[in-house]
C-alpha cells in the first residue's frame, strides 16, 4: 500500500542487459531478466512486484532495449505504455540513468528517483521496501546520491563493496553512513580482509537519489554526456522523443554510472540492510542464491552422482552422471557444458560466436 510519504518517490527499473553470462539460455530477444529462473517467475517480473506497493504503476519506469521490448512489455502489462523506455541501443548505465533523470525533470522535478537492475534476487520485498524509504529521505536530507549496501555473509570476491565512513542520524529516525571508496571485485584474500576489518558492505547497485542532484553529478563528472541529454531533450520537444532518440541516443558516451559518477562524487551515502541478496551475475552465482547441495534442476533433467551440478534444459531431456559441480545447459540449437567455476567465461563463448558470425545463435 502506498503512504504519503511515497508521494514523490519513483522507481526505474533497468532491464536493457543483454545476460550474456546466462547463454545459451539468455539471448538478446529474451534475456537473463525475463527468464523464469527462480521460482517459475522472471527476475524482472519479481522486481516489478516488489516495486509496485512503493511507487504503483503510474510512478515506475522500465529502461530497456529495442530487441527485447516485445518480450519485456508482456511481463509489466499494467505499468502505462508511455513508462517503458525503450533504447535504440544499449549505452551503459549513465546513459540510461540520464535519459530517465532527464525525462523525469519535465515531469515531477521534485521527485525522488530510485534505479533499481532488472535482474536481482532479493528474497525480502518489505525489507526492499524500507531500505528505499530511508534511502529517500537520506536524499533528501543529504542531498547527495544513496545507495543500499548490504551486509557481507561471505568473502565474495563477485560482487563490489562500498567503505564505510562516519554515520548521520537522519530526521524522523535512522542512518546512513558516508561512503569512503569503491572497491570493485577483489580477489578473496582482499575480500576475507576487509570482511575482518569491519565496515564493508556489498554494493548491491540499487541507488536513490532526488532529480536534481543526480542530474548536477551527471553534468559535473560527465559533462559531454549532459550536453548531449540536453539536446536530445530539446530535439524531444520540438520533433518527437522517437525521432530525438534515435538521432542522439547513440552519440552518447558509453560508460557505467559506477564508474563515471558514483566513484567520483563527494557526497555519497550508504543504507545498510540485512535481506538477502544476490545479482545472480552467472551459472555459479544462480546456484549460490537458489541451489541446494544438488545444485541447480531447471526444465527436463536428471542427476545421478552429480552434487552440486547445474543442469538445465529449454527443449531435450538432459541426463548427468557422475559429474559433480558440472553446469549443462540445453536449448533447441545450442548446448553449454562447462565447470562451475567458469561460470564466468561464458561471455567468451558469445564473444567467440560473435567474431565467427553466428548471430543466430546470440
């Protein structure tokens, strides 16, 4: 149920990544966010559910790309046709996260705006839910971009970490604490480290912030890009957002929010929370946040032997025997057998089949 201190809080959801650590299942018409990896429900969809008691439909935007804006806008049917934003092409993070602020200056320029990836695995929603209230006055109050930082329950050298610094009461109750500096990815000897200093947590890439002050980050630290949302907003105005967007939208400097405001902002804060987690970012990492000691069954499979393997099948019974910690995954036209720990190297197969041309198979 929606409060009146929501009122002015909206929610992008970003759903435009390609997945390509989720080949050959995930593919660039229907990628890793809409499958129904956990549960029988998509990532996305699961997200959009946790999204709508804050903010509603009319209040809630989805970012994604042209290939997969058919198979995207059949799983938010009730969120308005002019809330899905859809990219001519995929240009990183900031430019995602500008053409949304952007957009939402003309349309509630007091709002509060959180970002939240499509692709996510929180087993909380309420939690969720809180964490973003108090992000949002943290914004507010601050004026400064916030993001939510989980607690570490492993040295997990997958995921980034923020540094903590001094905590702020925030009026009305609870804190946030400064972030001091990204770490991004260390390897697990830095990570066991830092999880025995105290005051890391894990960067789960949902982060809060009013209009205002992401759009002044953005034309602070990325000034060209500013310049270019500027004009791509004026050419919106006067000929069409379709129109405007595709003479601009691909002129616009690729890179990540991350690395181009949030590690370089002075003002930066941190909600601590304590819900599970997870970016689901590979084979492995599906099998961390949902598998048992059996791992991962998906679809039509058997395993005999195999503790710890993932199998999954889009099409074809698959059978493993004698196989522990093995991932084979099957479509109608492909077939990946690999470690588990390589989880994260299926992007070079997609990459390899990319330089070979076999964009039938992508």
């Amino acid at each position: 149920m929606l409060t009146s201190s929501d009122d002015q809080l909206w929610v992008v959801i970003m759903a435009g990544g390609s997945g390509t650590r989720f080949w050959p299942l995930s593919r660039r018409h229907r990628p890793k966010q809409v499958l129904p990896l956990v549960g029988g429900t998509s990532l996305l969809r699961a997200t959009l559910e946790r999204v709508l008691p804050l903010a509603g439909a009319e209040r809630t935007w989805v970012v994604t790309a042209a290939a997969m804006a058919e198979e995207v806008r059949g799983q938010v049917p009730e969120i308005p046709a002019d809330n899905l934003l859809v990219e001519p092409e995929g240009r990183d993070t900031a430019a995602c996260v500008g053409w949304a602020a952007w957009r939402l200056a003309e349309r509630a320029p007091e709002a509060v705006m959180a970002l939240l990836p499509a692709d996510h695995l929180v087993e909380d929603g309420e939690a969720l839910r809180q964490g973003l209230r108090l992000a949002a006055r943290a914004a507010r109050q601050e004026r400064g971009l916030v993001t939510l930082g989980v607690r570490p329950r492993r040295p997990e050298s997958g995921f980034g970490y923020l540094q903590l610094g001094e905590e702020v009461t925030l009026a009305g109750g609870g804190a946030v604490r400064r972030v001091v500096r990204f770490v991004e990815k260390p390897s697990v000897a830095v990570a066991e480290a830092m999880l025995a200093e105290g005051g890391y947590l894990w960067n789960a890439g949902i982060f809060v912030w009013t209009v205002d002050a992401i759009v002044d980050a953005i034309r602070t630290h990325l000034p060209e890009l500013a310049g270019r949302l500027d004009e791509m907003t004026q050419a919106a105005r006067h000929r069409g957002e379709v129109s405007a967007l595709a003479a601009f939208y691909p002129r616009l400097p690729k890179v990540s929010i991350d690395y181009g405001v949030m590690e370089r902002a002075a003002s930066v804060w941190a909600v601590p929370v304590e819900f599970a987690w997870s970016d689901v970012g590979s084979w492995e990492g599906l099998a961390e946040a949902v598998g048992g000691a059996d791992g991962v069954r998906l679809g039509d499979v058997l395993g005999i032997n195999s503790d710890g393997a993932v199998l999954v099948s889009d099409g074809p019974f698959v059978a493993a025997l004698g196989v522990p910690g093995v991932v084979v995954v099957a479509t109608g036209d492909a077939v990946l057998v690999i470690p588990r720990a390589a989880s994260q190297r299926v992007k070079e197969i997609v990459e390899e089949l990319r330089h070979r041309g076999r964009h039938e198979l992508l």
